[in-house]
C-alpha cells in the first residue's frame, strides 16, 4: 500500500514526523486492527464475553473500557447479536472522542456531525437512558444510516436531526453540557483502513476542510452551556485541521481553555509548535495546544485520530422549567417519517370532528369508508356506535366523524405492547401520523429538519395503532406484555431475521398475567429484542421491516 500513498503525503508526514518517518511508513505494512464497542443500554462487556461465541477471541481496547478488539476474518455484523443492537463494530481509535467527552447520566449531550451514528450511540450508552441526545447530520443520505444506528441500539433519549450547525444554534443556544465535533476532515488517518480516502484525498482538500471546521467549531461554541465541554475530533494529521484550527479557536474565544488529556495508552500529546499565527494568542495558551492529542497508527493499535477537550469557563445558570417546557405549540414535518423542514401546525392530542350536512345515507356510506367498521343497525337518527378510531354520531341528519389522534390512539394501545407503557419519561408527541416519545427538556423544534423527533414508537394506520420496530429494540423482554425467547444458534431465530413465518406453541410463549396470548409479540434472542410478531393460532406473522432483515 505504501506505493499508493500521495507524494505530497508522505513528504509531509517526513517533515512533521523526521525519526519517526520510517516507523510510521512501516505501519501501512502492518495488518490493520478490527474493533467492537458493547452496547451498554443492553448489557456489559464482561456479559457479552460470556455470552457470544465471538467473546473468547476478543481482547480489550485499553481506552475505551466497552471496546474490544476482535481478529480478522471474524464476522461480528452476521451474528443474531448484531441485529439484537448488542454492539457495534467501530474502528478502535474512534472510541477515543466520546471517552474524552466525559459524559455524565441526565446531560445534555449534541453529537454534530454524528453519521452513521458510532459515536452516537457510544454517548448514549453513557447517557443510560436520562438527559438528552441530539444527534445531527447534515447530509440527508447519511442520517438514513444515523436514525438506524440509534435505533437498532435501542436509544430512547434522542432526537436526530438533518441540519446546518447555524440552524441549530438558533433553537439551543448555550443548551448543551457536551459537544462533540468529530469534524469531517481530509481523512489522512484513515488510509490504511479505507484505500479509496486516498483517492479522495485531493477533492477533500485541506483548506476546504479547514474553512468548514471553523464555521463547526463557532456554531457549537455557542450552544454550549458555561462550564460546558466540547471534543474536537478529526481522523486526520493534518496541523491546518488539528492544531491550527485549535489555535484559531481559542484566539476568537477567549472564554474558552484547553482541558489536558494524560498522555497514556501510547498516545502522543498535540503540537503547538505547529500552530501558525498564533502571536495574539500568548504563550501560555499556545502552550496549552500541547495538552490536545494525536493517536498515531505506529504508536498504538487503531488508526490515526487527533482530539481536543475544551472547557468553556463559567458555571450554567438554573433555569426555570417552564423556560424550556412546551415553549409554543408543537410541530410536524410536512412529509410524515421524512426529514423535511418544519411547518407550525397546531397539534390535537384529543379528537378532532369532521361535520358535514347533507343526506343521512350518503353520509352513513362515507362514514364506513373512513372508519373502516361495520355499522349494526344504525336506523335511529340519534345512533351512536364504537369505533376503531373513535366515533360516528348520527343527529338529525347530521353526521359527526369522530377521530382519535395518533397521540391518543397511542394511549389507547401502548400498554398492549408494554406494561407501563404510559408511565415512561417523557412526552408522547405526533409528527403527522407518527408518535415518539420525547425527553420533557427538549424545546419547539419549529424550522429545523427533523429525521427522529425522539423515540419512534409506532404510527396511527386506519384507526388503530401500529408498534415500531425502534419500539421493540429500545425494550426488555421482561416489559413486553408477550414474549418469545430462542438461543442466537437456534433455526428460529435465523427464520425470523430473514423475513419468515413461524409456528410457535403457545406454552413457548410468555404472557403478563391477565393478558391474552393472542397479539403483537416481541421476539427476543438470548433474552434480547430482534423484533415484533403478531402471534395467533399457534403462528407468529413476522413485522420485521424489510430493510432490517437478514440478508
């Protein structure tokens, strides 16, 4: 691989690197490292080794205490706990970034620039479950791979947006108590991983890079909270990205620090010698670069990664609840489940009426249509008869259609999925037919694009209410109202990741007292979620969504 590396690169990295020229070159020689984080919404490392099959062969990433590495030629994404949400496999110097974050449960955390969502899901596992997520992208392809990550982790505190960092800002400012800016950047450290970020390596040029990284790093310093912290990332050696940039940083903020990072686990301290004009800095902040971080690929076992911890002076001011709590009425995308910019529309969680005046028999026709009931024996004008979505009221030759909203019909159902579905934090809010489940801190997201409005729990269809595959990922077995349980190794389970039905005995089946057997099961794998059934008759329909199935 050597001879494909660009001449430009590598009269570079001689320059930045003189004795330890040779050592580094010889790494591209050297087999690369695989790497898997656990999920710790579900489970420990120590309980995944014990568990999987793939545990035995692992050893851990010294800075990252959920990291394993695993040998080549294994095949972790094609194992039952890769669809369980049980890990994710992530290159070993990219678990740095969130470890140096340093987050705490019931923060405020905003992942930036977060596809496909690794890191993401990494501060999430910290977060266990309290605070807030805001994880973004703005590129609307990639917060496809975003939004799946962070649901198949089975993360309930997030909400994924597809914006700009200037959009953001405007909605949270100084909101959050942790940023991560893992900056998209010309990609030197990854050579070795990726050969074709080689031929990329011209069009993503330093200085258009750079250009975009200020514009990041100043958007997020102003969400920040005082006494917040921001990670700047890159996976690149580039000093105009790293060290430069940092510089850059602390000259235009004065209210901002540099936190050391400990040189330990190989990893080498930043360069402010490589900082250029930095005169109205001062050498005391100049010297402070040297407390940022390189991870070299010669050094240690992962690729090439650079970080920044800065602390924004200052503690956050208690802010009265009512000052983020239902701060203006609610919004929805125009497209329902597609990331597409907000339009202020007030939102119902009761009943909404439809009236019309015109003939009873013609009005009776398009009230079945709509309900999708039968009427019994409707010939009294005064009539009122139950419906899956409501109610039809006839009243001297007036008909009332009575609806349901997707926010009620979720209340209506939620405990028919999960015991104590409608005690759960948060709030319950419908974007178009579409509910999730919110974290109570977030504010309006009036004018920002938004992919996940938080937990997607399911959607209002016809009249009734559908679970969501996200539903199922982000439960227990032990909370679903019914269950089914196999081993990772069992045919069952396989069948089941592909798509296909299966007939079940209904003594296999685990039921909450009082609850009848028939109805929407959650399939589990060595006690964790792959998924929901409809369970009947001895046979259980598969509802896994097809773009989650094995193939």
């Amino acid at each position: 691989m050597i001879g494909n590396l660009p001449r430009k690169f590598t009269e570079k990295m001689e320059m930045l690197l003189q004795e330890e020229y040779d050592n580094f070159m010889s790494s591209y020689a050297a087999p690369r490292v695989y790497g898997l984080r656990i999920n710790r919404l579900k489970l420990d490392a120590a309980q995944w080794r014990e568990l999987s099959p793939l545990g035995a062969g692992t050893r851990p990433i010294p800075w990252a205490p959920d990291g394993l590495y695993y040998a080549e030629g294994e095949r972790p994404g094609k194992h039952p706990h890769y669809h369980a949400g049980l890990y994710y496999i992530q290159e070993p110097s990219a678990m740095a970034p969130v470890e140096l974050l340093d987050v705490q449960p019931g923060q405020r955390v905003l992942d930036l620039c977060a596809a496909p969502g690794g890191k993401s899901t990494q501060i999430a596992g910290k977060l266990q479950g309290s605070g807030v997520l805001v994880t973004n992208d703005n590129a609307r392809e990639r917060t496809k791979a975003l939004a799946k990550n962070i649901e198949l982790a089975g993360v309930r505190n997030a909400v994924v947006l597809n914006e700009e960092p200037e959009a953001i800002a405007a909605v949270f400012p100084q909101w959050f108590d942790r940023i991560l800016v893992d900056a998209p950047c010309s990609g030197e450290g990854m050579f070795r991983k990726d050969e074709s970020m080689i031929a990329d390596w011209e069009k993503h040029s330093i200085e258009r890079c750079s250009v975009m990284q200020r514009d990041i790093l100043r958007h997020a310093s102003a969400m920040l909270a005082p006494g917040g912290r921001i990670v700047y990332s890159t996976c690149t050696f580039s000093p105009e990205e790293n060290e430069q940039q940092i510089a850059t940083f602390l000259a235009e903020h004065d209210d901002f620090d540099i936190e050391p990072v400990p040189q330990q686990f190989g990893w080498q301290a930043g360069r402010a010698d490589l900082a250029a004009d930095t005169a109205q800095l001062g050498l005391e902040r100049l010297q402070s670069i040297n407390g940022t971080v390189r991870l070299w690929p010669h050094l240690i076992e992962g690729e090439g990664h650079y970080a920044a911890v800065l602390i924004r002076r200052g503690q956050r001011e208690q802010q009265e609840t009512d000052e983020i709590l239902h701060a203006g009425p609610r919004t929805r995308p125009s497209a329902p489940g597609v990331s597409g910019r907000l339009k202020r529309e007030s939102q119902s969680n009761g009943i909404k009426k439809q009236e019309k005046k015109h003939d009873y028999r013609d009005e009776r026709r398009a009230a079945k249509r709509q309900t999708r009931n039968d009427w019994e024996n409707a010939s009294s004008h005064h009539a009122i008869k139950s419906c899956a979505s409501g109610s039809v009221r006839v009243d001297n030759n007036q008909v009332t259609v009575e609806v349901a909203s997707p926010v009620e019909l979720w209340s209506q159902h939620a405990e028919q999925f999960a015991a104590g579905a409608l005690s759960w934090p948060g709030r319950a809010v419908a974007y178009g037919s579409r509910v999730y489940i919110q974290p109570e801190e977030v504010p309006p997201l009036d004018g920002l694009r938004v992919v996940r409005a938080g937990w997607y729990v399911g959607e209002a269809v016809r009249g009734r209410f559908e679970p969501s595959h996200p539903l199922a990922m982000g439960l227990t077995r032990e909370a679903a109202v019914r269950s089914v349980n196999w081993s990772s190794t069992d045919e069952q389970t396989i069948r089941f990741l592909k798509g296909e039905t299966l007939f079940v005995e209904e003594s296999a089946v685990q039921v909450k007292e009082g609850e009848p057997s028939k109805g929407y099961i959650l399939v589990c794998t060595d006690g964790y979620p792959i998924g929901w059934g409809k369970y009947a008759g001895g046979m259980i329909k598969n509802e896994l969504p097809a773009g989650w199935r094995w193939v």
